[in-house]
C-alpha cells in the first residue's frame, strides 16, 4: 500500500455530526434526512457486529481526570483487560489521553460492545473518581462509535490517528513519549499484549473485613494484561510486514509534527508538565471538531455505511410506531436495544 496516501491523515468523504445554536449535537437520523432544526437525538447503536469500530469517550467539562500517572495507569489497564475477559472483545489499539481516550475495536454483536463500555466506563468512573477525589458527573456523556469501513487506507487511517494522539495536540514530540496508556509501543513492537494492568479485588476485599480476617491488601490485588489483535485489513499480513507498517506510520506522524513545530516555532508541551497537571483543571480552549457518520475514504463506502444506517433506522421507526399502538410482537431490527414497553393505563381500585 503506497505512503503516500496516510501522509497528513486519510480523507473523508460524507455527512458530519453538526453542533447546533445550543452546543448539543444534531442526531444522524436528522443529518440523513437533511432537517437541520430537530431536537437532539442519540446516535442510534447498531450495525457494528464484526466491524472495526472507533469508540470515544470524553470526561467531563474536558478535566485532566485521566492525567497520566502510575496509578491511573495501572487502573485504567486493569480495568480494560478485565472487561476483556468478561466479554471477549477483541481490541485493536488504544490511547488514553488526560481528557478522553480512542479505542480500535470489534465487536460480535451491539449487545458485546454495550457491556464493555458499560463496565469500562463505569468502572474507570469510580475508581480514578476517588483517586482524585472526584465525586461528581466523571465522564461528558455516554460513549460514542463511528464504523470503520472495510477499506484498508480507512482502517490503516485510523490506525494512524490513534498513534498521533499526544503529537498531534502538541503534547508530546513523538507517539511514545506520552506517559499514559496506549498501544503504541506494543504494536510497533509485534507484541500481542499490553501488560502492567492491576486489578483491585474491593469486593473479596470487603467480605474478608466483614468476617473479621487480618488484611494483606497485596492479597486482593491481580496482575492484568490487555490482548490486543490487528486491525481486520491487517489480519493476513506478515508479523514482519505488520511491524514495519507501523514503524512507517510512526515516522510520518513525527515528520508532520516536526515540520509543524518549525512552522509555528512552539515546542511541546512535555512529560513533566502533563504530569504535574491538576486532574480537576481542564484546557483553556477547546478544540474539538465535530464527529464523522462514518470512517470511509471513498464516496461509494460511504454511502453502503449510510443507506444500512438508514435502513436500520427506519426499520426501527415502524417497530416502534407499532409498540406505541400496543403491538407488543413488533419486530425490531437486529442488533438494536427495543424501548421499554408503552405505559399502561390505570383506573381507580377498591371503594
């Protein structure tokens, strides 16, 4: 596959996630059908079964909550690899950044993807919440997905862009200077694990006080390592091959950074400053720019991805429609959460 065509990033083509005069995002259902003035609406999850899909999650208020340390690291690892294991998801790459975190992955089914993130988030939530004394709303809002294509320049693209966070933002000079949790290091070296996880047993920790046991907090705690897997482009290429891809990308992300820091003359910002950051202090400007449909490079991917969006989309429409008639047999699309069933009416009982 020619370099050329990851230099300075992959393009795009199609609709965006469009922030509307309130600083909420404008549902896909309201893009696709060109209706710029409709309230609010969630991304419908669904369609990711065997796909390579980007998931997103931001703290809240963009806090440094998950500023790099040892602990946070380890944490974080631990809480990841565990989830693994509880759901088998195959994980692709990963960068966890102070403020959010990029993860590759592909799921069997929407049902797989949802208990991950469940337990992801919300064990990363509770546990670097209280590490830093955080007692309020940790993450911005639920997890978001964007499909990848089946195109290797938009999987390798993306690939890519997990690698560059830290460069890019002008954080840190190359890819494997952040301090933080990402895969890069594992990946450029062929290695199929990322270790150095911790797990904290707080429940078999919890039942031994109860029972009056003398504690040895060492005895709750449990080594844990993520297995990561490649991208689905990259399944059937050489060990060799695969690793000097990634050493390719690597390269051309700390050109790009180099040549922009000549232009602008701004150094990074550096490992001991990210790391004496207060996790409860945030950016002073932000500049986040609003998600894609799809990750696809060419037009013709772009529209397959978005006809099955609104396929789906519409299927779960008329199923819905019908449960709100009380068809309780309707029939929702597959790989979709159905709503709770419509309320029913009471009347007065007894005198």
């Amino acid at each position: 596959m020619p370099t050329t065509l990851l230099v300075g990033g992959v393009p795009r083509f199609g609709v965006s996630v469009r922030t509307i005069r309130s600083g909420k995002v404008l549902g896909l259902e309201c893009v696709l059908k060109g209706r710029r003035n409709c309230q609010e609406v969630r991304k419908r999850r669904g369609l990711v079964a065997n796909r390579l899909v980007e998931v997103t999650t931001r703290t809240q208020q963009e806090r440094f909550l998950l500023r790099p340390s040892p602990e946070v690291n380890r944490i974080i690892l631990g809480v990841i690899a565990r989830a693994q294991k509880r759901t088998g998801m195959k994980i692709c790459g990963l960068a966890v950044l102070s403020n959010h975190y990029h993860m590759l992955v592909v799921p069997e089914s929407t049902k797989q993807l949802s208990d991950f993130m469940e337990y992801v988030n919300g064990l990363i939530a509770r546990k670097v919440g209280t590490l830093h004394g955080w007692s309020g709303k940790f993450w911005h809002r639920p997890y978001s997905h964007i499909i990848v294509s089946d195109e290797p320049e938009a999987q390798i693209g993306r690939l890519r862009y997990l690698f560059s966070q830290g460069v890019k933002e002008g954080l840190v000079r190359d890819s494997a200077d952040w301090p933080g949790v990402q895969s890069v290091g594992a990946l450029s070296r062929g290695y199929a694990e990322m270790g150095g996880g911790v797990w904290r047993n707080q429940t078999g920790e919890y039942n031994a006080g109860r029972g009056g046991k003398d504690l040895n907090p060492e005895d709750f705690l449990s080594e844990e390592t993520v297995i990561l897997s490649p991208v689905p482009c990259l399944v059937d290429w050489p060990h060799r091959r695969r690793i000097e891809l990634m050493v390719d990308l690597l390269r051309d992300i700390s050109a790009v950074a180099r040549r922009r820091r000549d232009e602008t003359g701004k150094p990074p910002l550096g490992r001991k400053k990210i790391l004496r950051q207060d996790p409860h202090s945030r950016p002073e400007t932000s500049s986040n720019s609003p998600a894609p449909a799809f990750h696809a490079v060419s037009r013709e991917h772009h529209e397959k991805l978005r006809e099955l969006y609104r396929e789906f989309v519409n299927a779960y429409r008329e199923a819905a429609e019908l449960l709100k008639y009380g068809v309780l047999d309707a029939v929702f699309p597959p790989g979709f959460f159905p709503p709770g069933l419509p309320y029913v009416p009471e009347a007065r009982a007894g005198p």
